[in-house]
C-alpha cells in the first residue's frame, strides 16, 4: 500500500468514527478540521490532495445524519446576511438616486433665477459685477 492509499484509508476510518460518534483524536465535530485531525492527516492534504473525499465525507453527514455540515451553515448565515446588506445598499441607493435627481432640478431652477436677475441687474446700467469689473 502507497502512502497515499495508508493517508486515504485513514481518512476513511476517520469518517466512519465521526459519522458513528466514536472518535478517538478529535472532538468529533462533523468538520474537515475534525477529520483531519481524526485521521492524522494535514488539514491542506485533505482539502487540496483527497478533495473527493473531503466532499464524500460531507455527502455522508447530510445523508447519514441528515445535518448540513458546519462550513454549509457558516456559508449560508453569511450569505443570508450579505442578501440582507446588499438589499439596504441597493434601497439606500435608490433613495440617493433619487435626491440627486431632486437637487439637480433646484440647481437647475436656481441657475435660471439667477440668470434673470442678473438680466434685471444689467438692464438698469448702473450695476457692474465684480467678475465683468475685474477682467476689463
């Protein structure tokens, strides 16, 4: 038996003592770490090198114990909670989109007020603006 087949065979055992709820160096958390720990293998080696069977051992605590696994429910708060956050960011940016539009209207509004009165201003002939003033 090669190496690899001894590292995978442990990790097989592994399995069947955490899925049985008899582990013998881990806490017997239904995790990688757990399982890693349980069958005497680097934690990296189990994730990159024996991925298949890092995904039979989840297979097998959803079908055997009907459970989803740690990091499943860890994914699933986070993403439940960035649906959550992205929806306020979204409302949020509704709600600026539309006071933009709001204050682009009275900047508009605004401008022209101020276009007629310098018209009114000028047409008198007496008022010099500092701007016209200056450049002459």
């Amino acid at each position: 038996m090669t190496s690899q087949e001894g590292e995978r065979a442990r990790i097989r055992a592994a399995m069947d003592r955490l899925l049985n709820e008899a582990p013998i160096r881990s806490n017997g958390a239904l995790t990688v770490v757990a399982l890693a720990i349980e069958a005497e293998v680097n934690r990296m080696a189990l994730i990159k090198r024996h991925k298949d069977l890092k995904e039979e051992f989840y297979a097998r605590v959803r079908k055997e114990k009907a459970q989803t696994p740690e990091n499943e429910k860890r994914l699933l708060a986070a993403n439940t909670k960035l649906k959550e956050a992205n929806a306020e960011l979204t409302e949020e940016n509704a709600t600026l989109r539309a006071e933009n539009t709001q204050l682009l209207l009275a900047i508009a509004v605004l401008t022209e007020e101020n276009r007629k009165k310098e018209q009114q201003l000028t047409s008198l002939g007496n008022v010099a603006f500092l701007d016209t003033y200056r450049s002459q």
